[in-house]
C-alpha cells in the first residue's frame, strides 16, 4: 500500500483492519524481526494467505502499520487546517495541541515508532521518510508556507525547520514528560496543552528581551 504525498490513503478493509491491529500489537512488544506472518495471521484470526493477499510482504504490513500509528487523524485535521482562512499561528497552535496530545493517547503506537526511527538503518530511514512522515510533513509546510506568504511568520527562516521544531518539542515531551514533572519548576509537564502554549510563544518571540 502506497501514499501519494499530499493525500489520504484508501481506508483499509475490515480484514485489512483486523490484520493491522493484530500485527502493531505484535510489533510494538516484540520488534519486527521476532514476528512471523504466521503469528500476524493467528493473531488476526485469518490465515496466512489473507494476510499476504491484503499486504504482499512483511515489510510492505510493517510500513503500514507504521503509517496508520503516524497518522491517527493527523492527516484530516491538517487537510482541514489549509481549508480555513483563520491566522495560521492559532492553527498551528492547534495542529501542536493535537499532535501531544495524540502521541499521549496512542503510547503504544507512539511507541513503535520511535523505536523504528531510532533503530532504522539509512536505507529503511529512506523508506520511512518517503512512505510514512512524508504526506505529513508536506501538509505542515504547506500551512507554515501560508503563514509567511500572509507575514505571520518570518520569511527568512526555512519552513522545514520551523516544522522540526514544533514537532521536536512534542516528541521531547512525551518521551521525558514522567521525568519532566519531577524536576524543580516544571509545572506544565502536567498540563501537556499548556506546555504547548508556552512553547508555541517561545518559538514565536524566542527567548531575547524585546529591542528597545
């Protein structure tokens, strides 16, 4: 199953939907080479050749497996995001919001991928790049691209980067946010939307005082 960059996927099939499910439970406790397509299959409760008919290789199911925990409805709310005419800094800040607070409700999805970009060779770092962040990713500049066009945002900067650093920020936070609310003055490592009010204001004034 491949994604053209820029638009939804095809909702997989209720079949499809059993074996993804089965197989990310497997995956996220046991890592992709201690998984057989048989164990995906038991697991499912169809058998091996369903499995192979829905998705032609292991790794073809691991991509979308990895593509579906990206995703959540990320992808709907960012399409949704370029449709409105609002200041893009309050739909930036909401796309933020949303992202940490996805990545909090979906740990174990979370989880996985983390794991699988950490661990990734450069050739599967490729894979993931191109098939499972890139829609994204080119959503989110696409709104970012729109708020520089429109002068809410500095035009000197490169998108790609302000885009790594909303989603830095989140990612740091939902790896560290249980060490986070144990160190001295940390109070909105309990609050992840206020974490990502703050953080958004940071970004955008940076931490210098005002000019004279």
């Amino acid at each position: 199953m491949s994604e053209v960059p820029g638009h939804l996927p095809p909702l997989p099939s209720e079949g499809a939907r059993a074996i993804l499910a089965a197989a990310e439970t497997l995956f996220a406790s046991r890592g992709y080479d201690a998984v057989s397509m048989n164990e995906i299959a038991q697991a499912a409760g169809v058998s091996k050749a369903n499995v192979f008919h829905h998705f032609s290789t292991k790794r073809s199911l691991y991509l979308e497996v990895l593509r579906n925990a990206c995703a959540n409805d990320s992808a709907n709310l960012l399409d949704e995001l370029e449709q409105q005419t609002g200041p893009v800094v309050e739909r930036l800040q909401r796309f933020v919001t949303h992202h940490l607070a996805s990545l909090l409700r979906n740990e174990r999805s979370a989880r996985l991928i983390q794991r699988e970009v950490r661990q990734s060779s450069d050739e599967c770092a490729k894979e993931l790049a191109e098939q499972v962040f890139g829609a994204n990713f080119l959503r989110l500049l696409r709104l970012i691209k729109a708020g520089q066009h429109q002068a809410e945002l500095r035009q000197d900067i490169e998108p790609a980067l302000i885009a790594v650093l909303l989603l830095a920020g989140n990612l740091f936070f939902f790896d560290a946010h249980r060490v986070l609310r144990h160190l001295p003055e940390t109070g909105f490592a309990d609050d992840p939307a206020e974490f990502n009010r703050r953080a958004m204001t940071l970004l955008l004034h940076g931490i210098q005082p005002p000019a004279a």
